[in-house]
C-alpha cells in the first residue's frame, strides 16, 4: 500500500538506519512494507523518549520521560485497539500490528524496556542486562519474526528470533560503552568487574580502561554464542526474509568482531563499509541453506519471560562461563 502513512514509514527508515532500510530493500514488497511501519513506531518511541529526532541532535519534548513514556502507552494501547492517536507512527502501528496479529504484550515489553532507561536503571548481573536488551531488542526480533510470518505461538523459532535480538544490543553496547558513559548511561554488568555497581566515571577513568575493554569482550562473547543460535531461527524464515536477517546478522556481527579486534574501538564510531555490507549481501543469500544443515543448541542462554510456564520475574539465567561454546 502507498499511501501518506507508507511514506511516512519509509522516510523514516531512510533517515533512522540506512543498514535497516539496506536490508529492509531484500524482503518481498509485502514485508517490506510492514517492516518500514513497524520500525516507524519503534523509531518514534525511542525518539519520544531520548529527546531526539531520528536518532540523532536535541529536540524540545513536552514532559518529562516518564509523562513521555506513559503517553506512548496509551497511544500503543489505542493503536492496538485499532484507534491511533497522535503522530503518524501510530497509524503505522496499527496498520501492521492488526495484518500480522501482533500479540500486544509484544509492543508493551518493548516499551518496558524504554522504561528502564527512563528510570536510569543499572545493571549487577548479566540476566538483568540480558532482561533490559530482551525489551529493547529481543521483543523486536520477535516481532519482526511475527511479521515474516512465523506463527505467534511457535516459540521455538521466536527464541531464535529474540537471541537474534538480544546479540545486537549486546553489540551495540560494546561499540558504544563510551558514548552511553559520557550521557550518564552503563549497561556494562557489575558482576563483570567484581564490584556491586559501575558508574559512569568509573567506565570514562583511563585507568580502568583494560577493565571495561575486558567487559565489553565479555558481553561480545556471549554475542557470539546468540549469533550462532538466531542461524537456526533465521533457516525456517521465507527464503528472501531470511537472506534478508542473515545479511543483517553478518553486518552486526562483523560490528562486534571489529570492536572487539581494534586497538582503540572507541576513538571513532565502529561500523561495517559499505563495500563490506555489499560482500554480505551477496554472502547472506548463501547462508538460509547452510543453517538449515548446521544447527546449535540454546542450552543454558537466558530465554525472554513468560516462555515453558516462566514468569517475567524468573528468567532463565545464562550459564556461568561465557568462554563456554
């Protein structure tokens, strides 16, 4: 459908994230639209709440983050029901959420994990982290996964789809430890230097430089050990979202692997070239037929609540040892 609230969407996506809008490009027309109106609700919430304007700059928000936060509820909520309010995005959500029967606790974890940054949370362990990427990328991949047809109630290929999330923000922290610090924000789990928090200073004081690098190449191991469980997921897709998610896959994880190998990965911000993204897209269309053969485990990583009778409040852990697998 090309309409006002279509176009909307896709100049949305163009501006937010030209590796999304580049993988985007790979879907058939169908989920490519509902992509670009998906990521338009996904994009305003987190603009709403940042204070930004797709993604980057200062922009003037009425209320605070939690008044913010409370009314993007209720206009999810209202979306849902079929009644957008508001800012175009909403009229996107709706269109997509009631064409793919998007369960609604999905949109509601996603904002839950708004919710966390909102009230400046931290994080003691990796599961507490593992819950916060759960919201702010896990239910996305799932979502996504909904959206490109996979059943709402096949759990097992949408704990593919979340690992595939939870990898991403893993990766995105690691890039982005120093940029996050210098806002007030640590994601870096305090189980992970011996101590019981982590402040902002702490993460910024070059003398504790070796201690964060050793962190972030933590949390860029236990990635790698999500990666390689999403390939599973990615192979009972539709051939063209699953080259599609597997080119994505290649790029991010290529984001992790440089971070991870660069003498300073954080004197500039770390991306995939374009030229290098182009050599994943002609690899990732190889890579649906290779997972179907080669396959992984999940056993002893952190599963999104609420799956096999888990409450949200008793997550199961990832196993001790992240140099295991």
């Amino acid at each position: 459908m090309n309409d006002a609230v279509s176009e909307a969407s896709r100049q949305s996506i163009e501006a937010g994230s030209k590796s999304f809008a580049a993988a985007a490009r790979l879907f058939e027309p169908g989920t490519r639209d509902s992509a670009r109106l998906f990521y338009a609700w996904c994009r305003h919430c987190d603009d709403v709440i940042d204070g930004q304007a797709g993604g980057l700059g200062t922009v003037e928000r009425d209320g605070t983050a939690a008044e913010r936060l409370a009314l993007l509820e209720r206009r999810t909520r209202d979306a849902l029901a079929g009644v957008p309010q508001g800012d175009p995005a909403f009229a996107a959500f709706a269109r997509v959420a009631a064409k793919h029967r998007i369960p609604a606790q999905l949109p509601l974890d996603i904002l839950d994990g708004f919710r966390m940054d909102v009230e400046g949370r931290t994080y003691r362990t990796l599961a507490e982290l593992l819950a916060y990427c759960y919201g702010v990328a896990g239910a996305v991949g799932v979502t996504m996964a909904v959206i490109m047809g996979v059943d709402p109630d096949d759990g097992a290929v949408l704990d593919r789809a979340c690992d595939l999330g939870l990898a991403f923000q893993l990766t995105n922290i690691a890039r982005d430890v120093m940029d996050d610090a210098r806002i007030g924000r640590v994601y870096l789990p305090a189980e992970l230097f011996g101590r019981d928090s982590v402040s902002p200073g702490f993460v910024l004081d070059p003398a504790n430089r070796r201690a964060v690098v050793e962190a972030t190449h933590a949390l860029l191991e236990l990635a790698e050990r999500y990666y390689a469980s999403a390939r599973v997921g990615i192979a009972r897709l539709p051939w063209r979202s699953a080259w599609a998610v597997a080119t994505a896959l290649r790029v991010y994880r290529e984001i992790g692997r440089r971070v991870r190998f660069s003498p300073d990965p954080w004197a500039t911000r770390i991306s995939t070239p374009a030229w290098r993204k182009l050599w994943h897209v002609g690899i990732g269309a190889a890579q649906p037929s290779l997972y179907r053969i080669v396959g992984t485990t999940r056993a002893g990583l952190w599963t999104r609540p609420g799956v096999a009778g888990r409450s949200p409040a008793e997550p199961q852990p990832v196993e001790a040892g992240l140099n295991a697998g």
